[in-house]
C-alpha cells in the first residue's frame, strides 16, 4: 500500500473536506468550526471542536497540536513551543478516535496558561490526522489527510496596526497585489471582494453587494484572499482573478475592501 498525505489548513473561515482514497470522493469529512478568535486571561477557556464523518466506513484521526507561523511565502510552518506561545497551554481530549459511518465526535479543549499571558496574540494549529488503514481496508494508494484548525487567542491590551501600503493589478497573470504592513500585536486580513465589467459599464461601488452575472457588462467577481498577516510582518497578498478567456474590448476591474477599519476601493481600468 502506498499513502499519500494531503495538508489543509482552516485558517481563514472556511470548510475544506478532510479526507478522500483513492476509491472514494473528495469532502468525506467535516469539521466545525472551522478556526477560533478566543480571549483569554488568567481563567480557563473550554472550546470544542465537531468532526462528521460521511464516508462509509470508520476513519481513525489522531489529534496534535502545535505552535506555528507563516514564512516569506505565507505558507504555514510549525514551530517549537515557547512560554508565551498558545499550544503550550492546551489540553485536547481525545488525543486518537475513531467515527463510525455517518457519526460524529466532539473534541474538547481547555486553554489554561501556567504563565501570565503578554498582550497580542498567541496562536496553535490543532492537526486531525487521518490513520491509514489496514491492507485489507483499503487499495493499492491510500490518500489521507490532514486538517489544520487555527486558533488565535488575545489578550489585551489588542493593537490592531494593519496598513496597506499598495494596491496593483499585474495585467499579465492576472493578479491583485496588495502591500501590507502590520505594526500590531495581533493578526490582520484584507478582507473585500472585486469585480469586472467591460469598459464603460461599471455601474459604482455600492452596486458591488447586489449586481448579478446578468447585469449589462458583468463578466466575473470573486472574494479578496484573506490570508492573515501576522504581527510584526510585511507580506504581499495575492489574488488570482477569474477572468474568462475570450475578453475584448477592454474591461475595468472595480475593488472594494477593509483592513483595520481602513476603508478600500480602488478601480484599475
């Protein structure tokens, strides 16, 4: 049997399916909720995590957690245990579980910090990692995988210190690029959405929320990404635009968002 080991991290409100082989459809799995914004002190926090399983079989996970960042590239990395860093202080039960078809299980944490947390933010990715199986239960290649759950827990005094430096359109990928700083103690996200019209034909900003696909010059919309940056970090967050292939004549790209308060709109034609 050959495994194969798949990533996902829930970092930024969304519900990815968690496990597939090589016999079956993708989303077998969910889990809700899906990330955490907790506040924490000297008291205990109890939280609790929902996995489903809708495989036809049982599915075994193992639960870890762990300290963590994201590098240059803004791709997730974990890193060891501080005394101020959030998985130091978590305990998780059960640690190995198995979910029968079409059941659930509930797992329980509990944030208690041995030390009195700084200001900002403290943060842990809690990974449910799904067992291989045995050779009888399953073919040749097994695909598995492993889900990520953030966790970002503050405490105060929050300075939330987010700027977005630039904001460009790269005509030739096509991609929105957008410069942020953060100078906080806790995380920030450009958060927004855009759209595209043919020439001429964008009809404002305020129609952004309720405009349909069949309003005269609509061609695509779609959501900002939303990757997080962390505190004391300056990244480039992109976003790929979906833009069909035949497009003539010109068009206008209309973008509208918010970091920190900071309201954004901005239109490249």
């Amino acid at each position: 049997m050959k495994q194969i080991l798949i990533s996902l991290m829930l970092l930024c409100c969304i519900i990815i399916p968690a496990t597939l082989t090589a016999e079956e459809p993708p989303g077998q799995i969910a889990v809700f909720p899906s990330m955490f914004e907790l506040t924490i002190d000297s008291k205990p926090v109890n939280q609790s995590i929902r996995l489903k399983n809708m495989k036809n079989k049982p599915v075994t996970i193992k639960t870890d957690v762990y300290n963590w960042t994201l590098d240059q590239q803004n791709n997730l990395q974990t890193i060891p245990a501080t005394a101020q860093s959030l998985d130091r202080w978590m305990i998780i039960n059960p640690i190995t579980f198995t979910i029968a078809p079409g059941q659930e299980q509930v797992v329980r944490f509990s944030i208690r910090p041995d030390v009195k947390p700084d200001p900002g933010e403290h943060r842990a990715i809690v990974y449910f990692t799904e067992q291989p199986g045995t050779k009888d239960e399953v073919a040749a290649v097994e695909v598995t995988f492993r889900i990520g759950v953030g966790i970002y827990a503050y405490t105060e005094p929050v300075r939330k210190a987010g700027q977005l430096q630039s904001l460009t359109f790269d005509r030739t990928i096509p991609m929105l690029k957008a410069e942020i700083v953060n100078n906080g103690n806790v995380h920030t996200r450009l958060k927004g959405e855009y759209a595209v019209w043919e020439k001429g034909k964008f009809p404002g900003f305020g129609s952004m929320n309720s405009t349909g696909t069949t309003a005269s010059g609509f061609i695509a919309s779609g959501a900002l990404n939303n990757m997080p940056v962390l505190s004391g970090t300056r990244r480039t967050i992109v976003t790929n635009l979906a833009l069909p292939a035949n497009i003539s004549g010109g068009y206008t790209i209309a973008v509208r968002g918010e970091l920190n308060g900071q309201k954004i709109e901005k239109i490249f034609p």
